[in-house]
C-alpha cells in the first residue's frame, strides 16, 4: 500500500521540473524542426519541405562558416581539455598553498558572463589593446599596426582564446574532485610501485578522470560550437561563426530567413549530437567502469 | 628550480584569466585613454556618468529582479525532485538527468532560437516574465545537479526523529533541514543567479529588445567602441558574479 502513494509523491516532486525545463526544451527543440521544414508556419509564406535546408548549404559562406566554426570548436575544446588536465595534474601531483588561490580565479572566471569576457578579451589582445601598449612601452614595436592581428581576425583565434579560457577553468573544476578523491592516492600507490610520471598519467590520472572528463568535453564543445557572444564580438566579419550568421537569420523579418535559420540551428544541433554519439561509443566502457 | 617553473606557469595562467577584468576596469576608470598610452589618468567621472544614467540603474535592477526570480523558482522547483533523485536508482534517474541534460549539450544559439519561437507562439514573449521563463531551462539542471549531490550525503533520519519528537513539517524544514543544507543551498541559489545574470541571447531573442538587462548593455556599448562606457558596463556587469562567488566561498568556508 506504501509504494504507490510513495511513487504518486515522486511523480509529483519530478513533474515541474520535466514540464518547465523537459517541456520547454522538448517544445523548443520539436518546434525548431518543424520550422526548418516549414510546417505549421502562415500558409503561403514558407512552404513546407526541405527548401531551408537547400538554401542554406548552397548559399555562399554556409562552408566556410561550417568549416570555420568546427575548427574554433575543435581547437578551443582540444587546446580547453590540455589545460585543464595539465593543471588537474600539476594541482593533484604537486599540493600547495597556491591551488586555493588559483581555485579561486578559475571560479572568478566561470562566473563572468560571456559577453564581458569577450569585450576584456578584445580591450586586452587587439592591435590598440593593453597588451599591444605594454609591447610599445617595452620598445618592440612603435605602432598599434605592428601588433599581431589576434582580435576580429581570420583564424579564428580571438574567438578560440576566449573558448579556452572560458572552458578551461569549467573543465578543471570539473576534474579536481576525481583527481583529488580518486586519482591522487592510485598515483601515490603508482609511485611506490615506480611508474614513470608519464605512465602514471597515461595509465592511471587520464582513465581515473575519464567519468567527468568526456562529460565535460561534449558540454564545452557544444558550448564552443554554438556560442554567440565569440563570435560576434571577437570574429572577424568574414568568415564569420554559424552561431552569427544563424541569428542574423532569426532576426530577420523575413520568414524565410527564419526558417533557414531554423535549418542552421539543426544542423549546428546534429553535429553535436553526432560528436556526442562518437564520444560516448569510444568512452562508455571507461565511464561505466570507473564510475 | 621544478617548483618555480610550477609557480611561474601559475601566476602567468591566473594573469591571462585576472588581467582582461583589470583592463576593463582601468577603462571604465578612464577618460581619453588614448594609444600608446599603457596606464590611464585614473578618474570615476565615467563610473559617475555611465553608472548614474537611468538605463544603466534600470538595467542592473532588471537584471537583478530576472535573477531573483529564476533563483528562487528554480531551487522551489528544483527542491522536490533533488530528493527524489538522491534517494532514488534505476532507469528513471538516468532518464530524467538525460532531460536535464539536454539544455547543456545543446548549442546555445539553438537553444536560444527553439525556446524564443515556441514562447512567441504561446504569445509569451517580450515581457521579464518570459524572459524569467525562458531562463529557468539552463537554470534548473545546475539547480537539480547540485541540490542532489546536497541530498545524497543528508541523513534524513535526523528529519524524521524531530517529526517522531513532535516538530511540524515547518519546524522540521526550518529547524533541521534548512541548516543541515544551507551552504549546498547558497551555492546552488549563487550558480542559478549567476547563470540567469549573464544571459543575453535568450533575454535578447525571448525580451524582444524591450528587455535589457546589463549584459545587453554591455553588448551595446561594444558595438559603440567607447572604452569608458564599455568598461564601465562590463566592470558593472561582473561585480555581482564577483561578489557571488566570494559570497558562495564563504559560505562554503563557514561550513568547513
């Protein structure tokens, strides 16, 4: 008699939350599909098919973004990962009083919004910026010309500079609570045994991380692929992220705009779930192993 | 000579995480701060001027009405289910924090542009409330994560032996409960803050530009270039999540 009153309480303690957060994003995700198709938009305006979806692959740029986005996401996660596992090592392997301290300007650093971040980056490392100026002062260069272009440039490198400096500290924070809990004492017991310290790494810290490491990498390169505030405030006009030129899309009176930026959204959505099938098939036998 | 390589790897890793905040702060502190100069005549004039204008103050109350709202909605909403999750196994779990999973594996920008088309066809969109909505989906994972790992070290026997010893459901909650798990509670409540705080493509897309918080400020100053009123609203913009973070550590600390 105890156990469906108790599972009636349950269903009601679970219910807002999967109706708000489940329902709206469900809702949000379903409605993104059906937009991109042109179903159930005003009668005449869109017609329903996969109309936005040709016009965004053909359209002039849609490679050069596609391809410009997957390389700032790829090279931030990748470049985001090595720091904060490096780091998660140093810190693991090497105690000291400074760790709390550098704790807390990785968590300083998380709260910072996005578009702050951004906008500190750009008054930082562009050709007028602080850095360009100390580089003046100390006599290597006479102008702001001379600087190197690492802001609103071509690579992509003001974009992948805030990508691993907003992931890197998320990813580190991540880690440290199974480096500290699990993987130090094995890396003790490693040491006593006499593994190298690139035996320790590789086969005992990487596949004790490996539960929250691959989490956090499929979070961070979601976040890297679909990021607007980068993009838009450190990217150059061209080639520009998916992420600009999708809501340059959404914003557009046009509906058909619209529904193409729907299309885009999709497609952003697809590979990141592909990525994430990919990743989870390869990392599951260790996650379910050591979790 | 190890330990200092260690040291000074450090102390450069935390300058390029410390020093875009202080550039930005020297500019806000600035008037004219003109190339090559490397330090600024230092002034509050733009502290005064740009952090006294009506849209500014309106911004920061608005974005910390929003805040408020996401917070204590999400940890009402979020509450109920961390207790049933931290005390529960099986399927169900794995599905349920699939669910709340989603929100983060989702492109932002795609996120953004899903939930803005279904509030506008429930005709939702425009107004704090909606917006208020729209921040609850990233909001309410990070509330349910952490307020589950709170439940699965608290030790519901103690709630039950005040229930046993005559105490009301109030009592119990603000007695034994509410102590028990005030500093996983803070944080929770200071991460939902801080995420609903730096939203702005959803408050962007779902407030239909009649919603302007700081960082749409912040978006808005950076495309006008001027580096006194882009510092100014960015240094605006990052002192509550500094201060909630310091404020979430010593909560934590106290706890120790």
């Amino acid at each position: 008699m105890r156990r469906p009153g108790r599972t009636a309480r349950s269903l009601v303690a679970l219910g807002p939350v999967l109706v708000v957060c489940g329902g709206l994003t469900v809702g949000a995700l379903a409605l993104m599909v059906t937009e991109s198709l042109g179903v159930g938009e005003p009668s005449g305006l869109v017609n329903p098919g996969i109309d936005a979806y040709r016009s965004v692959v053909g359209a002039d740029g849609f490679v050069e973004a596609l391809a410009f986005s997957m390389w700032v996401a790829v090279a931030g996660t990748l470049l985001a990962l090595a720091g904060a596992v490096t780091v998660a090592w140093l810190w693991t392997t090497r105690p000291g009083r400074l760790h709390r301290v550098g704790l807390g300007v990785l968590h300083v650093n998380l709260s910072i919004p996005h578009i702050v971040w951004a906008v500190a980056l750009a008054a930082t490392f562009s050709q007028s910026g602080w850095l360009s100026r100390l580089v003046v002062l100390v006599g290597l260069t006479d102008a702001s010309a001379d600087f190197p272009v690492v802001v609103r440039d071509s690579f992509g490198i003001g974009i992948i500079a805030h990508i691993v400096t907003k992931e890197l500290p998320f990813i580190t924070i991540a880690l440290l609570p199974l480096a500290g809990r699990r993987a130090a004492p094995l890396l003790r017991q490693g040491a006593v045994l006499g593994a190298s310290p690139m035996q320790r790494l590789r086969t005992i810290f990487l596949p004790t991380l490996a539960p929250a490491l691959f989490p956090a990498a499929m979070v961070s390169f979601a976040f890297a692929l679909g990021a607007f505030e980068p993009g838009w405030v450190l990217g150059a006009s061209t080639p520009r992220t998916l992420a600009v030129v999708i809501l340059e899309r959404f914003r557009d009176a046009d509906l058909v705009r619209r529904s193409e930026a729907q299309a885009l959204s999709v497609i952003l959505l697809s590979i990141v779930f592909f990525v994430a099938a990919l990743g989870w098939r390869r990392t599951r036998r260790w996650i379910v192993s050591t979790s | 000579m190890r330990r200092w390589t260690g040291r000074v790897a450090t102390a450069l890793a935390a300058s390029v995480l410390i020093a875009p905040l202080v550039v930005l702060v020297l500019g806000g502190a600035s008037r004219a701060w003109f190339f090559p100069d490397a330090w600024p005549d230092l002034t509050l004039d733009g502290f005064r001027e740009v952090g006294g204008r009506p849209a500014t103050v309106d911004a920061l109350i608005t974005g910390a009405v929003i805040g408020v709202a996401v917070t204590v909605l999400t940890l009402v909403v979020a509450w109920p289910t961390a207790r049933v999750l931290a005390r529960s196994s099986g399927p169900v779990v794995g599905v349920i924090f699939a669910v709340l999973l989603i929100p983060s594996v989702v492109p932002q920008v795609s996120l953004a542009t899903g939930v803005t088309s279904l509030l506008l066809r429930f005709g939702w969109s425009g107004g704090q409330g909606s917006v208020v909505l729209a921040h609850l989906v990233p909001t309410i994972p990070y509330g349910v994560a952490v307020l589950t790992a709170v439940f699965v070290r608290h030790d519901d026997r103690i709630e039950q032996q005040a229930r046993v010893l005559g105490a009301s459901p109030w009592q119990v909650f603000w007695m034994v409960t509410r102590p028990m798990v005030w500093s996983g509670l803070a944080v929770a409540g200071v991460l939902c803050f801080l995420v609903s705080w730096s939203q702005y493509l959803l408050t962007l897309l779902v407030g239909e530009g009649q919603v302007v918080t700081i960082t749409m400020l912040v978006a808005t100053a950076s495309a006008g270039g001027n580096p006194t009123t882009i510092g100014v609203t960015a240094t605006l913009a990052a002192i509550p999540a500094v201060l909630a973070v310091v404020a979430a550590g010593s909560a934590l600390v106290e706890r120790e």
